[in-house]
C-alpha cells in the first residue's frame, strides 16, 4: 500500500462527505422556529425560537441586560453577560430580531438571547 | 450552509498563517476574534471561523515541526521522529504520514462520540478522582522509559527544572500570559537553538514511494483515538506525551506509527474537547475555551460543528499536503541556520510585542530548560513537566 496524494485524497473525501452531511443536518436542526410572541406556550419550553418585534424597554441586572420584547403581545427576552453587539442592538425603540430557547422563569416565560440582529 | 462554509474558509486561511507561523497559534488569534464576534452580535458564524482555524493548523503545523529546527544529523538516534525523516530526505513523506493520522483521527473521534459519551456519563466522578495518580503514573512513566539509571536521574532533574518554572510563572500575577511564551521556549527556542548546530543545508528531499502498512495505519487511528481520549480527559497531557506512552505501553518502536499517532491525536483531541465542553461545559483546548465565550454549547450545534470540522480535515489535508511539497522543494536550497535563526529572532518579537519584557524573560529561562535535555540527550518531552507539576500540586491541594 502506498501513502499517496489518491489515498489522501480518497480519506479527504469521505471526511469532506460525511462534514457535510453532519453540518447539513445539524445546521436545520439548529434552525430556530419563526414566531409570534402570541403563538409561544409552555409546550415551546426549551425550544430555539427568532422572534422579531419591538425593544419597548431595558433593564439592566447584576449579570444580564433585561429587554421587553413587543410584536403585538410582549415577552421579556434576557441577555446573559451581554456583548458590545447585545448592548448596542438592544435599546429602546430598535426593532430586532431576536433568536433564543423559551425558558421559564418563576412561572413566567421569557427568551435566553443566542442571538440579536437589527431589522432598522 | 453556505454562509456558514463562506466562514469555515476565513478560518482555513487564518489556520494555514497560524500554522505556518511558528509561535502564532489559532488559541491566540481565536480570542482575538471573540473581539469581533462580540460586535457583530453573531457568534454562531465566528464559531465557524474559529472551528475551521483549529482544525486546518492541526495539520499545517506538521510542517514547521517537521521542516525546522533539525539538529546535527549524524546524531541520529537522538532525533525526533519527524526530523529522521527529513535527515533521510523523506520530510514530504513524514508530513504524509501525519495528516493520514490526522484524517483518521478526525473521522474516528466523530464516530465514536456516542461511545466516549457513554464513558464519560458512567466514568467522569472516577477519572477526575484519579487524576493526580494517573499524572503522577505518567511522570514516572517518561522517566522509567529512558534507557539507563543516569539518563533517569537526568529526566528528573530536567521535570524538577521544568515543574518549578511552571509552579513560579504560572500562579504569578507578574506575568499576563506565562504559558505562551514557555512553551515557545521550552520546545521552539530551543529546538530551533539546537536547530543552530547542524548543517547548513538539509538534505534534498524526495517525493518517491511512501510505503503504507495498513497495519500501521490501524494501529495508529486506534492507538491514537485513545490517546486522544487521555489527552481530552486529563489535563496538562499532551500528544506527544500520550503518544510515547502508549507506544511504550504496547512496545511499537516505529517512527512512521509515531507520527500517524501525533497526528491522530492532534485532530482527534480538538474533535473531542468540542465534545467535552457540550456534555459538562469543561474546555481542555484553546478551541473549545473560544467557542464557550461563544455561548454554543447546544446538541445540533455540536453536530454542525463536528460536521465543520470533518470539512476543515478534508480541506487541512490538501493544504497542509500543497504548502508542504512546496517547501520540500525549497527547503534544502535556502540557508538553513539562517532559516531557523530568523524564526527564532521572530518569536522573540512576537513575544516581545504580545507581553513585553516580562514574557521575553519567560521565553529565555524557557528556551534556557528547554536546551537542557537536549544536552542530556533524555527526551524533551520531560519539559511539559512546566504543566504536569502545577496541575498536580493544585489537584493535591497545595495553593497556588
């Protein structure tokens, strides 16, 4: 058997094929579930959802940037150690995009943020 | 998916710099990044970067480690494996054997993550109960293996060396980041120092026949997936480290095993750090540190990612098996003391500008221990004692 550049070639390929598959099928499951506040229920507990609407208020806490989210109905969504990007994005009367898991928080339902993007 | 490809090349291309340049290594250009990543509010896509930089300097890295830093030939015996190979005009043909290992590696540590998850959910309270007692087995171990009492006693003043250094710097608030640049001393420095006193010239290197035992390719993806589980579960083991072992443990001698193990290992033990961080959110590489400051810790993230880093091997292997035919041909036209003296002149500012005068004195008391087991003729690897020593005084309790 000879290590040639067809061998490599060959185990380049099947490690090439198979990340594919795998990032294929991992990027749609981490594929957030579009929403509405209204549609979000217990049953979502856990659940990656992008929510779009309106920052109608900020708080900011010890260890987290608190936001109220509206698009008709409102939610608080909740930024842990918040980055530059978080902080900028999130203000009072920026519309975003919100992606995050639904949680529950002393009986309320709130959004962890994975990830915030400006819709101005 | 092809957002995300678009990122995975970005990282590629920073692997293939970080690779080929001795002392930047993806760790410190990843928290670079986290800079931005902090400011485009999208960390999933840095994660891609920072995936794909790893994994690509996985492989490029056998370059330099390969094509640097040979000392005297006609010492032989002494050399490390890779730099027989190049002695015997064979460098290509090493760098070969590393990125089969390193492919191997990347496709087996992705099949067996459901068996090294059912380990660690059964056995994670035992192993980290005995981590100082297998740190300490693997310290006796390096020194058991060498060949006669005087070259044992030699190896343990060469851990005592080395484990004081990192029991002084690594605790110290005077130094920002001592790992760095003793690392950088205690392996590149002085190797490429030792590097000084060889030829001018390397031998011309050929790309002729490679012979392959598939028995050794076995063997190696076997060996080193284990290794490379050791490595992601204890700290402060490296791959080389947990090569030699296991090479002592079941006898092979062989040079070409060796390196298809390092490199097994090395693509291998950044597959399952990613692994590691999902199911207890605890990070043994740069890499899996970066992508926790991230925030993706989810289980189709960790599919994503793997999948990212099967793509990053494929495309490491025919950039690291591109860049190094390149310099198999230029390498033994150009001066080759100049070539190590200029690394070593560029690591010493590269250290200098990231740390300052603090980490230069690093990197010289570094490069100053590094030399003495190659004055020793005992194996360098008795230098990640600067690691071992430290972790196993905290897990013992001493403070630090």
């Amino acid at each position: 058997m000879e290590l040639s550049d067809q061998l490599i070639g060959f185990a380049a390929a099947g490690c090439a094929v198979i990340g594919l598959g795998l990032l294929f099928y991992g990027l749609q499951a981490a594929e957030p579930l579009p929403l509405r506040i209204a549609e979000i229920d217990e049953t979502l507990a856990g659940k990656k959802v992008a929510l779009q609407g309106t920052v109608e208020w900020t708080r900011q806490a010890k260890t987290a940037l608190l936001a109220g989210l509206k698009d008709g109905e409102e939610i608080t969504v909740v930024a842990f150690k918040p980055g530059e990007g978080e902080l900028r994005l999130l203000r009072k009367g920026g519309t975003v995009k919100v992606i995050g898991r639904i949680q529950e928080y002393r009986g309320e339902l709130e959004v962890v943020i994975e990830r915030v993007e400006a819709l101005d | 998916m092809t957002e995300e490809l678009l990122w995975l090349i970005l990282g590629w291309l920073l692997g293939v710099v970080a690779g080929l340049l001795p002392g930047i290594h993806a760790n410190t250009i990843s928290f670079l990044l986290l800079g931005f990543a902090a400011n485009t509010g999208q960390p999933d896509k840095w994660a891609y970067v920072v995936v794909g930089m790893n994994i690509v300097q996985a492989f490029v890295d056998f370059i330099p480690n390969i094509f640097l830093g040979l000392p005297d030939s006609e010492a032989f015996a002494s050399l490390l494996p890779g730099h027989r190979f190049l002695a015997k005009g064979k460098g290509l043909y090493a760098v070969r054997l590393g990125i089969i290992g390193a492919l191997s590696g990347s496709l087996l540590a992705a099949l067996l993550f459901p068996l090294f998850a059912g380990f660690l959910a059964k056995a994670l309270d035992f192993v980290e109960a005995i981590i100082p007692l297998a740190l300490g087995l693997v310290l006796v171990s390096l020194v058991a293996g060498e060949r006669d009492w005087k070259k044992r006693g030699q190896a343990v003043a060469v851990i005592a060396l080395a484990g004081g250094f990192g029991l002084l710097t690594l605790p110290s608030s005077a130094f920002a980041d001592p790992l760095f640049p003793a690392i950088t001393g205690l392996f590149g420095v002085a190797g490429l120092l030792n590097g000084l006193r060889g030829e001018n010239r390397v031998p011309e290197q050929l790309d002729g026949i490679s012979p392959l035992k598939p028995k050794n390719l076995l063997e190696g993806g076997v060996l080193g997936s284990l290794a490379a589980g050791i490595v992601a579960l204890l700290p402060a083991i490296g791959p080389g480290e947990a090569s030699y072992l296991l090479m002592k443990l079941f006898k092979k001698t062989s040079a070409s095993l060796y390196l298809i193990i390092v490199g097994c290992i090395n693509a291998a033990n950044l597959l399952f750090s990613f692994l590691f961080l999902y199911l207890l959110g605890k990070t043994r590489t740069g890499a899996a540190a970066a992508l926790e400051r991230l925030g993706l810790l989810d289980a189709p993230t960790l599919v994503a990612v793997t999948g990212a880093s099967l793509v990053s091997a494929a495309a490491g292997a025919w950039l690291c098996l591109w860049l190094a035919k390149a310099a198999a041909k230029k390498i033994s036209q150009v001066n080759y003391r100049s070539l190590n003296a200029g690394v070593i002149c560029f690591l010493g500012a590269i250290v200098f500008l990231l740390q300052g005068l603090p980490g230069l004195l690093v990197l010289v008391v570094g490069t100053a221990i590094g030399l003495v087991p190659l004055a020793f003729g005992v194996r360098r690897a008795h230098a990640m004692s600067y690691l071992m020593v430290p972790t196993l005084a905290y897990y013992l309790g001493f403070p630090g």
